[in-house]
C-alpha cells in the first residue's frame, strides 16, 4: 500500500507537471474550495522532508484532485476515491509529518549525542499513542454514523491530516465526492491493520539505527539538565555511568597491530571530579546542555584545573557527530561550484 501511495502521487505530479491547463484549471479548483494553491510535486525517494511536504500537498487539495483525476484518468480516479488509500495517505502524510520534525532536529549544525537517543524514545512514544494505541472511545456515544458507517476512531494527533480526513467523511462521502467505501467497513479495517503495520515498521527501523544502550548513552550524566532535584537522589545520581566511562576511558588500550593507546583519564581522580561538578552543577549551572555547561568550562581555566579528566570525558562526547547533515551540506555546495 505505502509503494501504490508513492506511485498515485508521482502519477499526480506527472499530470500537472506536462499541462500548464491542468494546473490553471487545479488552481481554480483550488480557489472554488477554499484550498491552498499549491503545485504538486513528484517524491524525492530518500529525502523525509521532501516527502512529507509532498503529502501533505495532496491532502490539502484532495478534494479538487479528485474531481479534476475523474474527469481525465479513470484508472487513477478509481484507486484515489477508494476509501482506504484516502485513509492511508493521510495517516502516511501525518506520521511522515512526525519523522520531517524529527529529521529537522538532526539536521541543526550541532547535535546533542547524549540527548539523541531520549529523542528517538519520547518519537517512539509518541508514535505509539497516536497511532498504535486504540483511542478511547465514549462508551455512550453511538458508534455508527448516521448513514450506518462505523465512526473513524481518533488516531493521530488533533491538528494532523486523519483528524482533517474525520471532519470531513460523511459515511461514503468525502466533501462533496463520492467514496468507494464499504457498508461493512472492511476497508476502513484494512486501512487500520495497514496503520498498525506501517507504524511498527517505522518503530523497529528507529530502534535499530539508534540502538539504547552502548557507552555514548552515559555522556548524559555530563549534562546538569539530566540531575535529579533532590539531594539524596543526586548523591547517588551517575555511579554506573560513571564507572563504566573510567573502566572504558581509563585503561590503556592495546590493539593486535601492536599499536597502544594511553588512559584518556585518571581513574583515581575522575569520580571525585564528578561528584564536585554535580555539587557546583546544581547551583550553579542547573538545567544547562552538555554544551554550554563544558564549552564555559573549557574557556575559564580556574574551572577547567577543577575538572580536567571530567573535560576530556565532555570533549569526547562533543566531537562525535549525530549526523551526517554538515557533510551532506558541503557535498551539495561542492556540486554547486564545481560543475562539469
């Protein structure tokens, strides 16, 4: 289903984009139905930001689409009024809308290594509230709309596509087109099963490229943001963490082509350093990044004398990338200058 949404939509953005008519006539289409004006697009196949903005276009001018595709494919009509493909590519258009955020994030000129794998936990939370979780239901409200179709149940978030796509099904009718959706909801049921699917998909993918656990998880602890408020939680607050960092970091390091690398750290001095930056921490720099905490540190040298292995610890963490965005930048600047 997700392949049939990418082919319908690329079928869309091919018709417009060989007809200058067809885009006036979509235009005024737009206009009669109080739309967006907005140009269709084919998808760019690994590009999340592309493909949202992409989706999200077809949503807005469905309805006009539809009318405009019955007049001059019948082939593409017939797929795009079936009424789980109209379910399906709005709940694609919101979840990708949900990944595009998510890319932005990662996109920004530094981020947080520490801080990444809680973001890719509270996305994976998220996306099983919205639309894996079954929403709760009024238990005395009917279940059935007035024409005897069943009520499309709250999944995704209030200001997303599905909830535009609820407001505006009448049983078998989407504004003012007619669907092909059945009494018996068993398309409805398709669409759905697809969702729960799709969205598992994307849960198993995020949770294998960021995996939560490994050794750059327990940078966190450098980050006064992430202490606990009270003292006596604070007291004990980072001792795995930090043993596991002085165990790594603090033995010499030997390798079979004979090569040998020295401790980063002391391994007698680093815990008392941790335990005086938790105490100056929470008075001093409470609810700071990584980044700022270390950064400001480094640059005052009565601070960094304080904390040289805890410093080391930080500047290892900073130095490793999240993404590959700054790279992908440079690429794109260099194809730009040089060309053939």
């Amino acid at each position: 289903m997700a392949q049939e949404v990418d082919d319908v939509v690329n079928d869309i953005a091919t018709i417009f984009s060989r007809s200058a008519k067809q885009n006036a006539i979509l235009k005024s289409l737009e206009e009669e139905f109080g739309c967006q004006e907005l140009k269709m697009s084919h998808i760019h196949k690994i590009r999340w930001l592309s493909r949202a903005n992409v989706l999200h276009k077809v949503c807005e001018t469905y309805e006009p689409l539809l009318i405009l595709v019955k007049q001059h494919n019948a082939s593409l009509y017939v797929k795009m009024s079936n009424f789980q493909f109209v379910y399906t590519i709005h709940f694609i258009a919101d979840i990708l809308e949900k990944l595009a955020s998510l890319s932005k994030t990662f996109q920004s000129d530094y981020v947080d290594v520490s801080t990444m794998f809680s973001l890719i936990k509270a996305e994976i939370s998220v996306l099983i509230e919205l639309f894996l979780d079954v929403p709760e239901v009024d238990v005395n409200a009917s279940f059935y709309d007035g024409l005897g179709y069943d009520i499309i149940l709250d999944y995704g978030s209030e200001e997303g596509k599905l909830a535009a796509l609820r407001a505006s099904i009448r049983g078998p009718n989407f504004r003012s087109v007619r669907l092909n959706r059945f009494v018996d909801n068993s398309n409805l049921e398709a669409a759905i099963q697809f969702q729960k699917q799709f969205c598992n998909v994307i849960i198993a993918n995020l949770k294998e490229t960021f995996p939560q656990s490994g050794i750059v998880l327990y940078f966190k602890i450098l980050s006064p943001a992430t202490f606990p408020r009270s003292k006596p939680q604070l007291r004990t607050f980072g001792s795995t963490e930090i043993s596991t960092l002085e165990s790594f970091y603090g033995e010499t390091k030997f390798f079979e082509d004979g090569c040998e690398i020295d401790a980063l750290v002391s391994m007698n001095k680093l815990r008392g350093e941790f335990q005086l930056f938790k105490a100056q921490a929470q008075h001093e720099w409470q609810d700071r990044s990584i980044r700022d905490s270390w950064v400001a540190i480094g640059r005052n040298a009565t601070q960094a004398a304080k904390y040289p292995n805890l410093l080391t610890l930080a500047h290892i963490c900073m130095i490793q990338y999240g993404s590959t965005t700054i790279c992908e930048r440079g690429f794109s600047i260099q194809n730009h200058l040089k060309t053939k």
